[in-house]
C-alpha cells in the first residue's frame, strides 16, 4: 500500500526537491514524458502516427498557483493546436487537458477554467481534431462535468474521463453513454478517501467491468484506458456481445507503458491511442507513474538510494 502513501508524499515540498533534483530521476521521466518542448511532442506523434498509433497530447501542468500560469498553459495549449493543424493529422492527434492548469482550482476557477478551455477547444476544431478533460481528483469532478457539458453544446465531440475507482461513476457512465459522447473510462490516479470511492483494487477492477458495460452497452464511444490485460480482453469481448466495429471504440494507454500491447492491438485491427505527456513541468504525472506501479517505485527508490 505504498502507493497512496506515495501521493500524499508527492505534495510535500521538500520531497518534490530532492526527487526532481536526483540524477536518477531523469532516464525514468524520459520513459513517461515525450520531452520538454513541442517539438519533442511532435516527433513522438510522428513516430507513433508512422506505426498506425493515434495519439492526445498532454501539454504538463497542473496545481498552479497564479492566474498568469492558467494564461501560459493556455497558449501552449494553443500552441499545440497550431502545430497539429498544420501536421493536418486531424482526430489521429487530439489533446487532453487538465482543467486544474486552466485555474480550475483558483478562485472563480470553475469560470476561470472554463474560459481559457473554450478557445483551446475551437482551436482543437478548426485543426480538424479535439479534446478531451481529464478528470483529476473527486472534488473537482462535478465543475469538470459542468465543463463538459457547456462546451459540448457547440462541441458535442470534447470527451469525458470517468474512474472507476469513485462510487458515482456507474452512474456518470449512465449519464454520459449517449450519442456522439466519447468517454474515456480509466480506474483513476488520485489517492481519494473511503467515503467516495473504492480502496481494494479488486473493488475498482469489478466497478471498471461494470461501467466498460454500461458504456459499451450504450450510445457513446467508449474509450478504454487501461493496461490492465484483463480489462482490454473483457473490452473485446464486451464490443463483440454488443456489436461494436473496430472503429466504434478505441483503446488508450499512457506513452512508454506496454508498448508492444500497443502495437499488437495495433495489429489486431484496433484503434489504439496513445496518451503523450510533454513539457517541464511533469512532477505530479511521474510521480502518479510510480504510485501506480510497485515495481517502478521499487526500482526508482533502489536507485534513489544507491546513485541519487
Ligand atoms: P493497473 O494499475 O491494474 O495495471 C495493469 C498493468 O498495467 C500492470 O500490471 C502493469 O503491467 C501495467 N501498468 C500500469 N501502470 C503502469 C505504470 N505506471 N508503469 C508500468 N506499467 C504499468 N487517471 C485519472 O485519474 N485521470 C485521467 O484523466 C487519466 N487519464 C488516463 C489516460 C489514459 C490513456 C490512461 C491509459 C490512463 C489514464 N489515467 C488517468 C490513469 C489511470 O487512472 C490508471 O492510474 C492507470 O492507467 C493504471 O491503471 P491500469 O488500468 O493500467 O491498471
């Protein structure tokens, strides 16, 4: 139970010096984390593209401070959409976008974030392509759907995420499963409490089965983030029961994890798409990484001791 353990860590101060400062700390980002600048981002998407991947960028940066921040992660945001249209890659490339590096969690964050998304979202449009909100952690998860919803009145194509792991997602899949919805369904990253979602991972991996047939079942798109090969083998066979084509749903998971399911997907006649992080500010993402993964915290604390 190391894990949240470790999220709670990852907000102290002094631990986000040493691990960001640690020598070791740079080869295990690389594995998660495309680069630092657009560029990087961008050979990643062609080389993925290359090898019949789609991909959604994310542009790092979240927990910010300072409206001037929600303005900067917008305009790299904006950034990216300039980059794409011009790539003229259209839906094999859309973005994903936490609502906290709009300013979601500062005051008036809710109007704040929504109008800095709302031209990241038209710039997404007019590349041919889209976004989607991830979801963070539960306290922010009713202004995201908000969100979600006002935007998709003139974008009904901006996907949702939903994790499995919270209580309410049963019934966020029933609300979402609807034509022209694309929902991404993931077990979710955050360390939440016993009162709003389940903390026995066999619990979240039963809650995933439950809300993957909900949005299968339905008139959505689902798309299902998970490295979990039980989960993506109950997505196949869920899609064939209910009579989903190859392109009526997608896989997704995150850049430098089980690469070669990817690509057997891939080969298998599957959209798959990749999840691509960039950018300098990748602290929270890497240390989700870790948390998730005994193995990689394992390795990374062995090295830690040993080198850093
Ligand atoms: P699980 O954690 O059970 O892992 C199954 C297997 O996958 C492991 O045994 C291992 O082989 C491999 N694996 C998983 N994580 C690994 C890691 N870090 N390193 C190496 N191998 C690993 N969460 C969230 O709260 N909000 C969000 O918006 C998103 N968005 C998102 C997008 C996409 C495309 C994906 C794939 C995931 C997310 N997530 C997320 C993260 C998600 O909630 C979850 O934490 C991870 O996907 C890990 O859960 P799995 O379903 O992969 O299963």
């Amino acid at each position: 139970m190391l894990g949240p353990v470790l999220l709670a860590a990852a907000r102290s101060d002094s631990i986000r010096r040493i691990v960001s400062a640690a020598p070791v700390t740079r080869p295990m980002v690389d594995r998660f984390v495309a680069g630092e600048r657009l560029d990087d981002s961008m050979t990643a998407v062609r080389d993925l593209n290359a090898r019949g991947l789609e991909v959604t960028l994310d542009h790092l940066g979240e927990d910010i401070t300072e409206r001037t921040e929600a303005l900067r992660n917008r305009d790299a945001y904006l950034d990216l959409a300039a980059a794409l249209a011009g790539a003229g890659l259209g839906v094999r490339a859309e973005m994903s976008v936490k609502l906290s590096a709009f300013g979601q969690a500062l005051a008036g964050g809710h109007d704040l974030a929504l109008a800095n998304v709302i031209p990241v979202v038209e710039a997404a449009a007019e590349a041919g392509t889209t976004v989607t909100l991830d979801m963070e952690d539960h306290t922010t998860a009713d202004s995201t759907l908000a969100i979600l919803a006002e935007l998709r009145k003139r974008f009904p194509q901006t996907g949702a995420v939903v994790q499995s792991y919270l209580f309410r997602t049963e019934d966020d899949c029933r609300a979402l499963a609807v034509e022209g919805s694309r929902v991404r369904l993931v077990k979710g990253a955050y360390k939440e409490p016993a009162d709003v979602a389940f903390q026995d991972k066999r619990e979240v991996d039963k809650s995933y089965v439950r809300c993957l047939k909900i949005l299968m079942a339905g008139d959505g798109y689902p798309m299902v983030g998970s490295h979990d090969p039980r989960m993506v083998a109950i997505a196949q066979e869920l899609a064939r029961r209910y009579g989903r084509k190859a392109d009526e749903f997608e896989f997704q998971m995150l850049y430098g994890i089980r690469a070669a399911e990817q690509a057997r997907l891939v080969a298998e006649g599957h959209r798959m798409r990749v999840y691509i992080p960039y950018g300098t500010d990748w602290y929270g993402y890497f240390m989700r990484r870790l948390a998730e993964r005994p193995a990689n915290l394992a390795f990374f604390l062995r090295a830690l001791a040993t080198r850093g």
